[in-house]
C-alpha cells in the first residue's frame, strides 16, 4: 500500500488514529439520529428499526444545515488545504 501511495503523486494520506470520533462526520449523523428520532422508541422490531433509521437519514439528507455541521464539528473541509 505504501508504494502505491508514493506512486501517486494526486494522492495525499493523512494518517488518522485508529479511534477517532472527533474526526468522523458520520458520528454526527448518528448522534442526530438518535436524539431526534431513535430517542424514547420501543421498536417493534427489527424492521421498525431499520424504516425509522432510513426516514431520519431521509430528513438529514435534505437538510444541508445539519450535514455542513456534523462537517464543521469535525474542523475538517471539503476543500483541499
């Protein structure tokens, strides 16, 4: 991996630590799901589950404010440095 990495010269790594919440924009994601719409559910079951999970992405999806800030709280960019 290391040599296709020097190979490419478009191709920038960023070593990141192995455990890394505070650098992952999809634990944003998870953490609105869960105060907004798993919280205080008794799910029926698994199917339940998974249709609530996918309405809330749904709503997340459309709202560009709350994806550009589980981004913004990371202090990460979409544009190279």
């Amino acid at each position: 991996m290391r040599a296709f990495v020097t190979d490419q010269d478009w191709l920038t790594v960023v070593q990141l630590p192995t455990y890394a919440p505070d650098l992952n924009p999809v634990e944003g994601v998870w953490s609105l799901l869960r105060r907004c719409f798993l919280a205080n559910v008794a799910f029926t079951g698994p199917e339940h589950l998974i249709r609530t999970v996918r309405q809330g992405l749904h709503v997340i999806q459309y709202r560009s404010d709350l994806i550009d800030g589980c981004l913004a709280g990371t202090g990460l960019t979409l544009t190279p440095a």
